[in-house]
C-alpha cells in the first residue's frame, strides 16, 4: 500500500456490541486519525445512515446477537445501495461455507475477529477504496481448506469461456478493477462489466469476490492463476 492513511470522508460500523464499535473506531482511527467515524446497532439503524449520509465504506459485523443474521444483513444493505459503498465484513465464524457466501454476497473483504491484524484491515480499506476485493492470508487458508463436490474444475470452466471473457476473468482473478481491465484489454468499462456478469454466471457466482473464493476452495489461490493458465492460454482459438 502506498499510504497508510484513506480519505478523510465518514465511515459507518454497523455492530450491535457497543465496545465493539468501540473497538473497531479505535482501530480505524489508528490507521487514520482523520477519519470521521458513524455507528450504528443495527442493520436497520444502518440502512437509515446510508441513507442519509455518504460514506466511503461500511464495515459490517456478521455476528449479530439480535435481529437479521450478518448474511440477511449484508444482503439488504447490497439491496438498498447496490455496489456503490464498499461493505467490509467481520465475523468470529470461521465457517468457509459462510466466508465464501459473503463474498459472492458482495463483502469486499472478511477479517476474522481475534485472527485478523490492524494490517489485514488497512489492507482491506486500501482494496475496498480502489473497487477491489481482500481476502486476507488467514481466509484463504480457510477457503483453500474447503472440499466442494463439483461437476467441473475452476480451472476447466475457465478455458471453456470465450476468448474474451477469459482474458476478463484471469485479470479479475488477479485482483485488478474493472477500470484497469477496460484500459488494459482497450475495450470499454460496459464492456467488461457486461463480459463479468456472464463469467458470474458461467461459475454460479454474484460477485467477484464469490468467484475468487471459490478458486480458494479449490485450491487455486489468485496470484497463482496466471502461470498456471498460461499453458492453456496457448492452446486456445482466438475468436
């Protein structure tokens, strides 16, 4: 990361634990003293803030004591706001089954309460702000621990898509925006966008935070893919 500090714009922590609002502004602080921190209880009390208020990204616990489940949460703040606010997931379950749900969900990242780091944090906002997706070290050797029955492999769905679709995906797959990959490939950010939903859809995912965890579960991390697909790149008709 290139600086350890993100623009000084509101923040909202949705937890229903008062110290662990608390907590969470106290670490956020540390990252960036001028950052302006929002809370809220509750989802609901969080949708309204939303609403109210722009922020540069809300940080959501998926643990909640009272109310919906953090996955219900998630869900209806991706419903009321679309993807426009980044929503930075944390969560003490360290479920793979329920990780890989919020990143196809939308969570631009999961860091795990008593695992994570104030580094995977600043890392995660850093991603977060850029239109990226984090997934910390911790979370991936959770994914990668993952056993999911399949039909066909990540990577075999992944040479079956057409040739464009497929540079798309491998640069998604390297944790690059969809802005960069539109200046990358010479091609429009519609463009890219339309190629990704069909790619989401060929892999049975929302979002590419889905699509990179389940690489993970498979065994496959990210920065691994292009030598990996590399091989079969030369093997490929280009259409």
């Amino acid at each position: 990361m290139q600086s350890n500090s993100f623009p000084s714009k509101k923040i909202l922590v949705i937890d229903d634990d008062h110290f662990a609002r608390i907590g969470i502004r106290h670490t956020i602080e540390s990252i960036d003293a001028t950052a302006f921190v929002d809370e809220a209880d509750s989802v609901s009390s969080g949708l309204a803030a939303l609403q109210a208020s722009r922020y540069i990204f809300c940080l959501l616990d998926m643990t909640f004591i009272q109310g919906p489940s953090g996955l219900e949460g998630l869900q209806k703040l991706r419903s009321s706001m679309g993807l426009l606010t980044p929503v930075l997931c944390v969560s003490s379950s360290t479920d793979p089954l329920l990780i890989q749900r919020a990143f196809e969900l939308g969570a631009s990242t999961y860091l795990i309460k008593g695992a994570s780091q104030v580094e995977d944090l600043r890392y995660a906002i850093d991603h977060a702000l850029k239109g990226e997706i984090y997934i910390p070290p911790f979370v991936r050797s959770i994914l990668g621990e993952t056993t999911v029955e399949k039909k066909n492999s990540c990577l075999e769905l992944l040479h079956s898509l057409p040739e464009r679709q497929y540079q798309v995906a491998e640069l998604m797959l390297q944790g690059l925006s969809q802005k960069v990959i539109a200046q990358q490939l010479g091609i429009q950010i519609s463009t890219v966008k339309t190629h990704a939903t069909s790619i989401y859809a060929r892999f049975g995912v929302g979002m590419r935070g889905g699509l990179m965890a389940k690489f993970l579960a498979e065994g496959t991390a990210p920065e691994q893919l292009r030598p990996k697909l590399r091989p079969l790149a030369e093997n490929r008709s280009l259409s």
